[in-house]
C-alpha cells in the first residue's frame, strides 16, 4: 500500500523526526510505500506534493499539535489521527490501524485525548489499542544504544 504521513511536535527537534523515522522502516519493512513529511517549529522538511497525496491509500498524522488536514480531505484520503508517541512507540499499530483504515472512508483518531472523550469507545474492546508499545523502542532505549 501506499502511504503518506506528518509528523509534527512543538519543538520539531528529535521526536517528530523519530517518528518519520520509525514510520519509513516498519512500512518498509511491511512491504508499504510511505512518503513523510516532518513539522516544526523550523518549518516542514520533505514537504508532501499534491501528487504524493493523491497517490495515496492512506494518510497517517502523528502530531501533538495541529495539522491542517485539509489537502487530504481535498483529495478524498483516509485520515489516521495518532500522537508522535504512538509513532515512536507503537508504529505497527498505527501502520495497521491505516492499512485498516485504506479500505474505508472513515477517519480514525487514536489520540488518547479522542479516547477519554468518548466512552463507548472506551466500552468497545475492538476500539481500544495496546499501550506501551515495544520498550525497546523507547527514547531512553535508542540512546543507550547510541551511546554504548
């Protein structure tokens, strides 16, 4: 499949472009296409075309902070809404939460602050994601093997 995404953190420092980062491998790894533009407060890097957007089956945003979503609502793509944590942490899901997403129009938002808001969401076992992800994933993680 093919996929588009933004990453976007206040800063813009390291977590939005750890986010990308996890986001092009496991796609790659899944056999997925993925195209990810990163914002910050330094502006946007690998900025998405209007073509990547209109080739896509999917878009993904993983931000902490507001995206405007409006260039694919004009392109009719599927959104997937997650926070830069759920991109560092748990990129499996969400990549799986767009492949699902791909095939309908609805947007899906897994923000926890859209989950506390919503409690029949919370009462749907079918809705609620695994927390936590994979540990070794984990910021603290990456550093030390950097630094080891």
């Amino acid at each position: 499949m093919k996929f588009v995404a933004v990453t976007a953190c206040p800063t813009g420092i390291a977590h939005s472009q750890m986010a990308a980062e996890n986001l092009e491998q496991t796609a790659a790894e899944q056999g997925h296409d993925i195209d990810v533009e990163i914002q910050g407060a330094m502006g946007a890097e690998n900025e998405l075309s209007a073509a990547d957007i209109e080739a896509a089956d999917a878009a993904i945003i993983a931000a902490d902070t507001s995206v405007s979503r409006d260039r694919f609502e004009d392109a009719d793509v599927p959104v997937v809404k997650g926070t830069v944590k759920d991109a560092v942490n748990d990129v499996e899901g969400l990549l799986a939460e767009a492949v699902e997403t791909a095939g309908g129009d609805a947007e899906v938002d897994t923000s926890e602050t859209s989950k506390a808001d919503d409690t029949t969401a919370a009462d749907d076992s079918e809705s609620q994601r695994r927390r936590g992800g994979d540990r070794s994933k984990s910021l603290a993680n990456r550093l030390k093997r950097l630094f080891t």
